[in-house]
C-alpha cells in the first residue's frame, strides 16, 4: 500500500467551511480514483494546519493518480479556504 500526504493551511475562522469542502467534493472526487483505498483529513482548527492522508493499493495506483489529484486540490483550494502547502508520498511499511 502507498500514500500520499497532503499539507494544507487555511484560515481558522472558515474551518467549517473547509471542512464542508472537503465533505462536498474533494471525497467523493477521491472515492474515483483508481486503487484508492480510503483517506483521513487531519485538521488543527485554532492554527488552520492540517494534511490528509490517502491510500492506495499500490505504488503504481498512486502514481496513476497524480494528475487526477492534481486536479482535486485546484478545486479544493480555489475558494481560498485553503491554499496547499507540501504534498509527500509514502509506502505503508507498516499497520496496526
């Protein structure tokens, strides 16, 4: 299994807002990716710090899904909500 962790900063007083951005469009958008295995959405509501963390069944799921999530993070961060800042991929070596 593979991931890919994604950096974001937002402002804390559109937390909600994000969150609902998050809910809305950028799941269900990442739900189609091929080999998507599931995802967590971490967030810090005083700073507006947080990342997400999706999985997929292999290196080359991921890496078959660069442009697509390339795409979901535009969209995620064109309401200025959020603005992304690192994006990291990782093998999963190890789960509990």
């Amino acid at each position: 299994m593979h991931a890919r962790v994604t950096r974001f900063k937002g402002d804390p007083g559109r937390a909600d807002e994000g969150i609902r951005n998050i809910e809305d469009n950028v799941i269900p958008n990442a739900k189609k990716l091929g080999g998507f295995k599931g995802g967590y959405w971490l967030l810090d509501r005083e700073t507006g710090a947080g990342f997400s963390v999706t999985l997929f069944e292999s290196e080359a799921a991921l890496q078959a899904s660069e442009d697509a999530a390339k795409k979901i993070r535009e969209q995620a961060t064109a309401s200025g909500v959020n603005q992304i800042t690192g994006v990291e991929r990782y093998e999963v070596v190890a789960e509990a």
